[in-house]
C-alpha cells in the first residue's frame, strides 16, 4: 500500500483526541439547545449530526448540574433508607 493508514475515525481526517473535543462539544451545544450549525465542516459537523439526530437516550451533559447534583443526593437518600430498614429487620 503506498499510503499507509493515519490514525483517525471515518473518512474524516482526525485523531481520536479531536473526536473526543468535537463530540463534547456537540453534546454540550446539544444540552443548551443549540441546533446543529451547517456552518461548521468536517468532524465538528459530524458530531453535530450524531448527537443531535443518531443518540438516543439519556446524556447526562443535556442537564445542568445542579439537577445530576440534586438527583446523586436523592438517589443516595433512598439508598440509606432502605440499608437503615435492612438493619432494622435484622
């Protein structure tokens, strides 16, 4: 072969670093309801169209802080709840 393979992910010519930079910022812009911007070209572009149209699910950087904050100490609430009732029936 007389080009040997670069490291990068698709057609795209990019490093695994700048995927990783370009998809959390998708997702970030994503979060804050920006739709993705036709302006943009190559990987940034690309991981615009995946996070806004491909995932499916829950992203946890769609929701501010303060609400993954407030659900972690709700979560850890019931979760001594229901230790304090185990050894209660013990």
């Amino acid at each position: 072969m007389c080009f040997p393979r670069k490291p990068s992910l698709g057609r795209y010519s990019a490093t695994k670093a700048d995927w990783c930079r370009c998809y959390r910022q998708a997702r970030i812009a994503a979060g804050s309801g920006l739709a993705p911007d036709p302006k943009s070209s190559g990987i940034a572009w690309k991981a615009q169209l995946i996070v806004a149209f491909e995932r499916r699910g829950h992203d946890p950087l769609a929701y501010p802080v303060q609400c993954r904050l407030n659900a972690h100490r709700i979560i850890n609430e019931i979760r001594a709840e229901e230790i304090s009732l185990e050894h209660v029936k013990d």
